[in-house]
C-alpha cells in the first residue's frame, strides 16, 4: 500500500481546504407578516406556515 513519502506542510494543507465555504443560510418572507425566515418551516414570528397557523400565540 502507498504512503506518502514526505509530510504535506501546513501551508499546502491550507491552500487546499480554501473552497470548503459553508453556503449562506437561504431565508424567504413570510405571506403573513413579512418577516423574514427559513423557507419549509413555521414563521417564528407569527406561527403561520403554508397560511395557517401551526404555533400557537402564547
């Protein structure tokens, strides 16, 4: 089995990892109030998905 002959620098490590980016969270606006939240999930302003309410207003 192969192993690498020499050890990789820290540098090169580094170059190498530069386009591991975590993507930026995707908000939408919610039809009820505005508000901007995670799309496929219960406003957690108003407590509305898909128009009705599913969290209740305590």
């Amino acid at each position: 089995m192969a192993l690498p002959k020499k050890r990789q620098s820290k540098a090169r490590s580094r170059k190498r990892r530069t386009h591991y980016k975590s993507s930026p969270v995707a908000t939408t606006t919610c039809a009820q109030c505005s508000e901007t939240k995670m799309p496929h999930r219960a406003c957690p302003n108003c407590g509305y998905y898909r128009g009705r309410p599913v969290i209740s207003a305590s």
